[in-house]
C-alpha cells in the first residue's frame, strides 16, 4: 500500500441519529490516513444507503447485512481493509467473528462483547485469524492520559499504592428510555446491552484506563451495583473496590444517575511521592501533586512531554483537541500499523486482550454484586 | 451574664508546638464572644504555666491537670464557663466526664472518645449532668457547607440518591511517625488515637459531613482499610461503601497515605434533578449541576443565600474566609447559647449523638473490615 | 450540487512544516462537507507536489503558483470551489485578488491582507466580483463564543459596559525567530508580515472576538505597542484602551512575550446587571456572574444552549471539542452556503467587513502609537 | 513591655454597622498580641460607648472625639500603645497627624491621606514624631502574594517585563449610594472620599500589589477614568497604562461596576523565563507558568515555601487562611516591632512611603486622565 493511500474503512452501526457514527468517521478520517468508503447502517438496505449518502459513500458500497458487506467489498479490487463495529454490544462478536474470519481487520466500540464467554472465543478468533482487532477505549487516546501512563513508568511517583478511577454521568436520571431516547433503550435493554448497563457501558472505560494509567492489573473486585431508577433492569450505578496485582488498592464509581455531571471521568493514581489526576473533561491538563514540592501542571502540545504524549497530539499547547481527536488517535495508529503491514502496538491501540479483560471486569463485578463478595479477576490470561 | 461580658474558656491539650491548641484559641476569640483564660497544658504544671503565658493566661490558671483545674475554676467568681478538649482522643472520654460532672459545659475535639462504649457512657452522663456538650466536627462550620445542608432541604435536588465523601491527604505516606512527627505518632499508637487511625482522625470528619449534608443517617457500612505504610498497625487508607437511612448510596474515602494530597475534604450529593459538590480546599464555593439547566457556583458572603449560611460568615463575598472562621461558628454559637441560658442548636453545633454516631461509625467500619460484610450501624439511637 | 458532494477546496500554502496547514484540511473535511483536492503548497512545484501527495492529492492538482492553480482548476469540470489561503499576512492580498477575479469563492487566513488600504481594495474586488468571502476568525466559530454573543443579544445583561479581550502567549519571549523558528521568522519580519507584529497576528483577534460577543463595534483607540525583545522591529507586547459604538469602553492586551502562557485568548464582558467571561484555553465553558444571583456556567453540547451555540458543536456535553471543530464550524457553514447557493452568513462567517475592519484596527493602533493619542476608526464603513 | 502582656490598640471609625471595624479587631486580636482596649467609633459620645460595649471596651475609654481620647489614655498607666484609623478617608490627615503628635503609634487604612499634599504632610510628621506608622494593604499580607514577591527576588523568572495588575467589583454597578448604602455614600461623595472614587478606594489596592511584587516602581501613568453610573461624580471604573523603574510595562484595571464580579483582585507579573498569576478569591495558591517546563502551583502552608511565605500563615497547607489571616499578619508584625522596640520592617508593613506612593498615584491618575496624557510619578521620593 502507498504510503499516501487512505486505508479504506467500513463501518458497521453508527446510522442516523446515532452518536457515534458520525465521530467514528471524523476521527478515521481526521488525519488523512483513513476514508471511510462502505457500510451496514440498518438492516434495511435502503436505509443503509440513504445514511451512507449522507456519508458519501457509494451507492453500492452501502450494504444491508453483514455478509452483503463482506462479499461485496472481497469483490472489489479496491476493498476495505479494516471494518469499525459501532453496533449494541449484544451483535459486537457475531459481527467480529464474520468479518474477522472474512479476512479484514477490526475495530470495535467497547465493550468487545456482551459476554466474558464470548470474548474469550474471539480471541481465539483473532488468533486464528491472525487479523488485527483494536478496541476503541476512545479516552486512552488523549494525550494527557498517555503522559500519565509515562509518569508512573518513569517511577518518580514511586511504587503505586492508590487508585480512583471515576465516570459520573447524569443522562439516566430518569427514565428516559421509557421516553424514547435510543441512546438509553438499547443500553437498559439486556437484550441488547448485555447482562450490564452502566457497568459495561461506561465501567469498563474507567477499569481500563486505570489499568491503563497505573500500568497494575486488577485482579480482585468488590462490587455494589444498584438500578436506582424505578422499573430499570439493568445497573445504572456501581461502586466497587478493587485490589490490582501490583499491591495497590482502589475503587471504582460508575454512575449514569448523577444527576448534572455530564461525562466525568477522571483518573486519580497515587504512588509513594506524588499522585497524578487527570480529568477527561479538561484533557489538555494533568495535574500531579508532590509530597514535598509546588504541584505540577502539565499541559498537552508542550514539547517537555513524553514522545507518547507528543505522538498523540496535532496542535500546539493551549490549542484544546477534544474527544474527536482521542479517538482519532487509535485510528491513525491503526491505520499505520496497515499500510506497514505491521501487528498493532497493543500500547498505542488496546487488542482483544484489553477487551477480554474488560468482559472479565463486567462478568466479575456482577458475580461479585451477586454474592456480595470479592471477586478473583482469574483465567483472563491466554492460555498457552 | 451581660451580653458584652466573653464567655470563659479553658482548654485543655494544645499545648506547645501543637497545631490545634492555637486554632481553638483564635476560632474561640474570634468574635469577641469568649476569652481563654485558663488551662492545662502539660502535665508538668511548669510547662502548662509556660505554656498558659504565650496564651496571656494568668499564671495561677494554667493547670498542671484536671483535678486542679476543676478545683481553681471552681473556687473562683469568675471561674470558665466551658472547657475545651483538644487532647489525643484515649482521654476525651475521661477529661469529657470529670470535667461534665463538675458543672463545665464542653466542646470536645473529635472523635469525642476513643471507643464506641465510651460514647454511649458519655452521652448518659451529657443527659445526667445537663451540661452542654459540643463537639468540633470544624468543616460543618463553613457557611456553604451550610448552604449544601439547606440546598438538600429545600427539596429542589429531588430526593437524595447519592452520596460521595472523600477525605485525601498525603502527610502519612511516609512513616513519619517514626522520624520524629509527634502528631504523626500518637495517631498511629493505638493506646492514644484507639482502634482506628486514618477512620477515626479523618474517617469521622468524611463522615459527619455526608449525613450533615444528605440529611440521611447511615444505615451499614462495608469497610475496606489498610495499613499501607510498611510497620504501620493503625489503618491509613480506608475505603467504605454505604447505605444511608433515606434510601441513598454512597462511598466514602479516606486517606492518608495520598502522597501531595493536602486537606482534601470533598462532599457530593446527587439528587433526581441536579447534585451538589464542596470542596474544603476552596471552601467559599458550592458548586451545584442540573440535569436541564446550567450549572451555579453560589458564592459565600452572597445575600442570595440561606439564613444559615449568611450567619456563619462575617465578610462579604469575595473576601475569603477559611478554617479558623469555620471554626469559630461553632464557637460563636456556642457562646449565644451559653449567653441565653439556651440549649445547643444541634444544626448548628454538633452535640454527643454526632459524637456517638462518630465512634459508632469507626466502630462499624472496623467491624466491616474484620468480618469482610456489611455492618449495621444499629443501636446507636438513644433508648428512651 | 448534490447534498452530498463534498465542497471542492484548494489550499494555498500551509506546505511541510506549517501548523496551519494541516489544520485547514482536517477541519475543512470535518463534517464530510468539504474535500481538499488541490493546493499550492511551494513555489517549487516538486516539492509543492510531494507536500499535496501528504494530502492525499492527486499529482497534477499539486500547482507551483496560484497562476497554474488557476488555469489548471477552471479547466476541469471538478475544479475547486473554494481557495484557502493560509500564507503570510503580505501575499494575502495579490492572492485573493486573483483567485476572486478568476471566479473562486476565499477563505483567508486572518489579516485579511497586510495594510488597510489593500483590505479596503479587497472589499472592492469581493463586491465586484460577487464571489463569497470568508476570513477564518477561527475563536468566533467556538461554540461558547457563540453562546456569549447570543447572551448578550438576549438583554439578559442589560446594556454593555466594558469589555476586556486579551490574548497571551508566551512563545515569542525568546528571540526564537533568529534561532531557527520559522513561524517566528516571518512574523517578525515587515516584509511578510506587515507593519504590525503580534497586533495583526493575535490582536485583530482579540479585536474581532471583542466586536463579535460584545455586539458593539471598536470606535477609538489608544494603543502602547512595544517591542520587547531587544532587536526585534515589530511589536510583540501590546496594551490597548478602546471605546465602541454603542458607550461602552474598554481594555484590549495581547502579547507574545507573556512567558509561560501558552494561547491565553479570553473575553469577558459586562452590562448593567451582570458579566460573561470564556476563556479559549476552557472553551466548552462560559461563566456568567450575575450582581444578585449565583454565577453560571453554560456547557457547549447542552440542550439549554442557544440555537447559534447548539449549532456549533458535535458532541453532547461532556465531550471536549478543541480548536479544530472550531474552525470546522466556519468551514461547514460556508460549504452549506456554497451547496444552497446562498451567500455567506456574516453572523457564521466573518467575512469582508471584519477583513477591513481588523485591518483599521490596525492601522489604528499604529497610528494611536506612534502618535500618542487617541485614534478614531472612522472610514471603515463601505461608502455607498 | 512584657512579652506576652498583649500589645493595646484603639480604634478610630468602624462603629456599628460598619463592615471594616470588627475586621480590624478580628485581625489585631487574632494572634493575641494585641487587644482593642479603647476607641472612637461615634462623634456621638453614647453612641461610641454603646459601641465600644459590643466590642467589650470598657465604658470610660469609649470617646467621643479623638482628643477625648488622647487624654484619655494619656493620662492612663496602661493607656494605648497603637491606634488604627478606620475612618473616611478625608479624616485620615488630620487624625493621624495628632494621634502621632500625642505620641501614638499609628495603622491606617489606605489610602493615607485623601491628597497627596497631606501624605507628604504626613511623612513630615511621622519622620519628626518618629513614632511608627502602618497602613493596611491587608492583601499584601497574604502568604502567597508574599511568596510571588520572593519569586520575583529571586530572580528565577528573570527580568521582569511585564505587570498586570486588575481589581475588580460590581457592588456599585447600580448607583445603591442614592439607595441607602452607607459604604457606597461616602465612597462616592467627594467631601468624604476625596478627589478619587474607585481609584483611590481599590486602584490603590492594585497599584500597591504590582509594586510590592513586581519590586518595581511606577514611573509613568496614562489613565482612562470614567463615572459610568449616571450621576456619579467620582471615577467608578479605571483603565490605567504602567512604566516602571525597571523597564516593565503595565496595566492596571479597576473598577467597581463589573457587574456580578465579587473582590477580583488579581496580579500577573510575567519574566523573561515565565510568569507568576496570584488571585486574591483563592488565595492559598500561586501559579507559575515557565517557558519550557509544567507549570506550578504553590501551595499556601507548604515547607517548600519561601520564609517570608512560611511566616504569613498559621495552619498547615490545605487549611485555608483568608482576608482575616492576611490583615492579622500585618498586625502580627506591628505588634512585635512595637514589643522589640524595632521600627516597622517594610517588608512586612507598608509605611508612609507606601502611603506617599499611594496618594501620588491617585493625584497622578487623575491628572493624566484630565490632561489625557501620560504623568511622570516623580517627586514622591523624601526629599534629604
């Protein structure tokens, strides 16, 4: 592939009216390496392709179902190479499995699946395959985020002893999925979330960036999960504590029921010096704290950031970049990992393993509410 | 007594290269109500006499100990009206008692004993004597903490759900204890601080500040502490799930081992339609987001504020006031009561149930965390 | 043209190496209303040619002039729409010109040209060509910005009082255009950039955000230019007193030698009964305080926005938009505009008169310097 | 006198209902080295004993007039020591020049004098009574307006280039003088306030401020005052362009009808290296942005901090101090000054030359605002 070749992208999902098609293709295509050029956007396919002109993607790039997809575009000389996932969780893995077993590569929106079960087959599958799969954890894209992950590996926070991660979101306060928003049906619906609501929609966001940011697995979970709004099946609020395989304790809090707060994630990470806070709401910052010395704030676009910080950013510092350029990101990594038929750099994009932790996350905080007990966090490792 | 006339304090502990002894002696004074005139110090009556002079105490009133002390004041015309206690909590109970049966009204540092039994014993002898008995819970003294409690009431956040309190600071993150730090080191020996550290000096702080605010009681407790420090027996970092009498959840973390964490007190409650949030650390704001609206920062010294949170403020907005100011609240109201032959107004000064609520509470979590399950916080209501 | 045939744009400059250029095809094809499919990007044309092969063009649309640009887009039934300019404040001119009178539509960078007369030359040209004309005031397009002038508008102030625009940076403290910087070069050169030094490089924005939230328009000036840095010919430090139109008055600072500060654009404005303040650097707020009420803050992406502020943003609350979805906001408005036929909206998209009017102001604050007095801008207005 | 026999002030003003006389007492007594023992606080002579009565003075040294109250504790052994002048400023002059002719040590409020004339008369009188004379610039006694000073001594941020220096209220934004308001009434009537409204109510404030920490003098003034309320005859709102001794350039900006702002009292003070930002309504924190490096924020009570920084604070970092400490700080050091014996440092108390300056820049103000033209601050140095 010509290194000036956009990689060509499908995305499957992400039809009118939802959220994230629209961000998936302006963060594919941001920095010039991606062009999204097919798609499924309903299961009617002239839906399909009236939201894929609005796209504007060929008429008959614009397929009804998955296996239209997958033919068409094996067709064609000028293929997609890679296919986005941007559908309810429930359909994450048949999708996967098609596609990756099809012969393209695969970007998913978390969580990989809508079991622990099913993500461990699809790891196989991608093995098997020997496809590249990356995960959108959209918010470990931020460059802020990667120069906190830096500061724990360089160690000048010392030995991690302390975790909170947090993700406050209010939308859910009442039921609004008995109001016709979409957004809320399908994620209260177990039917098509899952066994988790909150927990997986947005939980796994937070466990995976402070596995992300602490550079320490989680390995056992204390879990209360509640549904606070009346008539509401699935979680919609959940606190638990953790313990994470280098020592460090932590907790997590994962609300949908904050009533106010908008999209407040926000990792905090202490070590024997220092603690670090970052918060997704005012990303271009983080904010480290000393035990004996004036804290420190450091801004993104500096050039006395990390290469991975730096790497993760397009403008110079007091230039805000947003939500839409985190997750362009992973794209642009993704992208050059292909046109340089290179595997994808699992600290740069997070794999199927980050997935199936996740799904491991999920599936343990449940059983953990279930049984009002701690929760090993075991048998996520790859067997071998 | 006349209306211009100081009510007289005695204070005892706070002594030399204390940091609290000072506090109380500028928060009690502040306002011109009351007037420390005398005192025990040390044990060593010459320390105490030396100690009383950098008060401006006169010499024959600084104490070498209690006994002497009840016996001076009492002998006197002009003997203290109110005792203060600010020692390490193992001798609350005991100087709480003596001083009660000898006629002093009190106002205790937290937690106003050491254990559990000693509460409830001393709440019997509060009622036996009729004395007045406040305790120092400082932070419910900040005018817009007060604003929170009145926000909550007026109904406006719709019924509370949630609750988070967070206590962070960092000065134990090294073991300090051991290298000279006397404050460090009779909070860490059981035999001075009682069974809990970092729940009981800082715990009870989180915690009277999520009911004072929420107007919920908490009803059980899941605790997870540890000692993080190496050699450290008492627990230093505690993380505690909640269930609140009104229905509400919660959590709530303490912390002394996040390293560059200062004073890092923070209360959030979430109700149906918006949540509120106030943070110690910049104490002359509370913050509060709506589900539908903008969010509102209220500012302290506003006239748009609460009867409450006006009272408990001397200058007007944009003219900062911090701990002592929230500390002689307490101490003003204390004073007015004292004038008026009045009763404490437990809204505005904490008596012997937030006392026993306190121990009550450092007694559940270390329940909890022993036996690894939920802990009712039972039988601490009055038996009538 | 079809609703879904991507606008045609062609770039000049912003070739290897520049920062802006980059940032004018990422938000040109933002929102998949725009597509970059030609450029001039040196005026060698191999190297112009390697610098669009970056962007994904196709080679023969790589031209080495605007003369080649020209003939070899209005030969081809897909030629451009739209031309870009994104070269030094000198040549702004001479470009627009040719580009106008050959029939394209102009997005320029600010300054429109290098001296007044030759925006005032330009407004000619535009209205006798009848081509549109857009000027990529880049912080106008901020979703917050928008909802600032929209609050003024709505009364809810009462009538404006005074303004304070100030924009801050610090990265021209050093003599860093002697040193190898070429953004620094051809800033601090009078031959590429124009009489004015950080006046017409971040001033006229200051200028421009001041006219556009305010609502009131600059009528005189005193100005204390300064070039700080020893050797340096144009100012880099700029202090400003303004009057407007409508009796409000006003302070206007923008720096380059603000060491430390990174691009500190910030406007606040006050009316009878209460003041806004944003801040580019935290552009999904805007804080209102209010004489007798709680200050707000308004978040970009909320439902309670104005249709202005709603309008110029993607994502709900809660989801940082930066710097680039700014500009994408003036970029998607003029490609609607360009697919409806229609002219240009000033209130979306500054165009010619805030072209002339940015370079009156100046003009006059050179002239106010120089002088030492108050300079009046008169004459702005088109004659008719 | 002893070391610990408390040092006694008498008050001149702060009667009933004003806000600025129980904030002196708080302040002088607050570290008890000082006592209010005696005062005027009414021409009425019952009115001044009722006053005196709340603040616990005894009645007999409650005066009607200043005369009555220098005989009065003249003729007492333990008369005394200190009297602060809280009065209108156009009572400043004549007050001062018989309390420190009768032999008292004098602290005044700013501005010292209501012209310039008579601040030069004063320092005559100071210098040949050779008593101690103070004002309060309460916001220079805050710790980290202190540790900004050190910082700028220190040199870190190189030479210093550039001052910005704001002070902004909105509680006369409405003419509340014609309402009942006594503050606003004086304030804006120029029998009582003087020639200056809010340039000499809070401009002196700020122009102390970017003296103090700058360490540069103001050399040279342009102003731009205005009346904005209509029917107010003394400036409300001040635009004011700086020079200083030491090559920097400035701006100061007050004004008291910036609707909704509270007590925005602000410096920024930017080297060749970065630049310092201190807000008044956040006290405990300074930042420091650096060129090429995080930027950091310091933290009030911390041990990294400056002596003199250490020194102006009471209680550990991230236990506030505010308006009451940083006034308290000021009286702290008078108090050891008068019990050493020592003339007032300085460094710690502003004096009459801070006074002069004071006076000189309000008469300066106001003369560059009549002339339009920039006035040399000259002539304010002691003539020898």
């Amino acid at each position: 592939m010509s290194a000036t070749t956009p990689v060509r992208l499908a995305l499957i999902g992400g039809g009118p009216g939802s959220f994230i098609g629209p961000v998936h293709r302006m963060a594919a295509e941001l920095d010039g390496r991606m062009k999204l050029v097919a798609g499924v956007f309903s299961r009617n396919a002239d839906k399909s392709r009236r939201a894929g002109e609005a796209y504007g993607i060929a008429r008959e790039r614009s397929y009804g179902d998955i296996d239209a997809l997958i033919a068409g575009e094996r067709a064609r000389a000028d293929g997609v190479d890679l296919i986005a996932i941007a559908t309810p969780n429930n359909s994450h893995f048949a999708i996967a499995r098609s596609v990756l077993e099809a012969g393209f590569d695969v970007i998913s929106d978390k969580p990989a699946t809508a079991t622990l079960d099913e993500a461990i087959a699809l790891r196989r599958i991608v093995q098997a395959t020997g496809r590249r799969y990356g995960i959108t954890y959209t918010y470990s894209g931020y460059a802020m985020a990667r120069e906190a992950r830096e500061l724990v590996r360089s160690g000048r926070l010392g030995a991690i002893r302390k975790v909170v991660a947090e993700y406050s979101q209010g939308w859910l306060a009442q039921p609004v999925e008995r109001e016709g928003n979409q957004q809320a049906a399908w994620r209260s619906d177990p039917l098509a979330a899952g066994a988790g609501g909150c927990i997986a929609d947005i939980g796994v966001h937070a466990f995976h960036l402070a596995e992300f940011v602490s550079g320490q697995l989680v390995s056992r979970i204390y879990a209360d999960l509640a549904s606070v709004v009346a008539g509401r099946v699935l979680d919609d609020d959940c606190q638990l504590l953790l313990r994470f395989s280098g020592g460090a304790r932590g907790v997590l809090l994962a609300s949908q029921i904050a009533a106010g707060d908008r999209n407040g994630l926000r990792i905090r990470v202490w070590g024997e010096r220092g603690g670090l806070d970052w918060r997704q709401e005012q990303p271009d910052q983080l904010i480290v704290n000393w035990s004996d010395a004036p804290s420190q704030v450091f801004h993104a676009g500096s050039s006395y950031l990390s290469e991975p910080a730096q790497r993760a950013r397009r403008l110079p510092a007091g230039h805000p970049e947003g939500f839409i350029e985190a997750l362009a990101n992973l794209y642009r990594d993704y992208a050059e990992a292909i046109r340089c038929g290179a595997p994808l750099d699992q600290d740069r994009i997070p794999g199927i393993e980050a997935g199936v932790r996740g799904l491991g996350f999920v599936a343990g905080a449940l059983a953990a509410n279930r049984t009002g007990s701690w929760h090993q966090l075991n048998g996520l490792e790859l067997e071998t």
